[in-house]
C-alpha cells in the first residue's frame, strides 16, 4: 500500500491511497479518481520526499518491527475486525448511519459504502464515521 500526494485540475491538494504506482496510473487513465472536495477526475501526482529512516540501522531480515510498525499494523488490523463484524448495510449506510445517530434505528455497528460527498455531509453533521481501507487481498 502506498499513499500519494495528489492534485485536481482546480488545485485541491489530497492524499490518495494504493496498492502500488502502477494501480494509480491505472486509475487515473481511467479516471477512477476523484476529488473529494470538487469530484474533479483531471488529477496528478505531485512530488512527494522519499521516506529515509534516520538515525538507526537499516532492519535486518526477520527482525523485530518497531513499536511504531507494530502499533499502525494493529490499528488496521483492528479496524478491519471491527468493520468485518459489523452489519453490511451497502449503499444504505448513510441513510441508515443518520437514522442511528438521532435514534430513530438500534444503536450498532454498521458498515457499506458511501460516496465522498456523503462522508462529507455525515461529517459536517457531526456524525462520526470511518473510510477503513481494503486488505491488499480484496484489492481487484
């Protein structure tokens, strides 16, 4: 997984994560990429500093990550139990997420998809909710 820096032709500046340079290039031939803040599909890549590890060694082979790697892994892996556990409501989780906040639905875990505008507008409403990214296993 990679996360790139990118930019729309109206000049919003986001992140966008990938399983790798080649799938992004992919998407963006095919205009697969959108904007969050404008849904403008006319985006690039923007330069971006390597990562260059400072201070320590170089890990060896079957070395123990450090607590760092150990604490973001966990936290994906958490999260992806969580959601996996939660109740697939598909592309009615807006509707159905709005409903549990004002306690018109059961309070509980719910998962399913929603545009980047309806994450936008949830959000905007005070309503917590989550984009969890795909294991690199149920990436197409």
């Amino acid at each position: 997984m990679i996360v790139l820096n990118l930019r729309c032709g109206n000049g919003h500046a986001f992140e966008g994560w990938f399983a790798s340079s080649d799938a992004f290039e992919t998407q963006q031939a095919e205009r697969k990429i959108d904007c969050p803040v404008c849904a403008s599909s006319d985006i690039n890549r923007l330069p971006s500093a390597p990562y260059v590890r400072t201070g320590t060694a170089a890990p060896t082979p079957g070395a123990t990550p450090s607590r760092s790697d150990d604490t973001a892994a966990l936290a994906v892996a958490s999260l992806r139990q969580l959601a996996q556990k939660a109740e697939d409501v598909g592309k009615a989780f807006p509707a159905e997420v709005r409903r549990i906040h004002q306690g018109d639905a059961p309070d509980r875990s719910i998962r399913g998809q929603a545009s980047i505008e309806e994450v936008a507008a949830l959000l905007d409403e005070g309503i917590g909710v989550l984009p969890i990214p795909a294991a690199k296993e149920d990436l197409h």
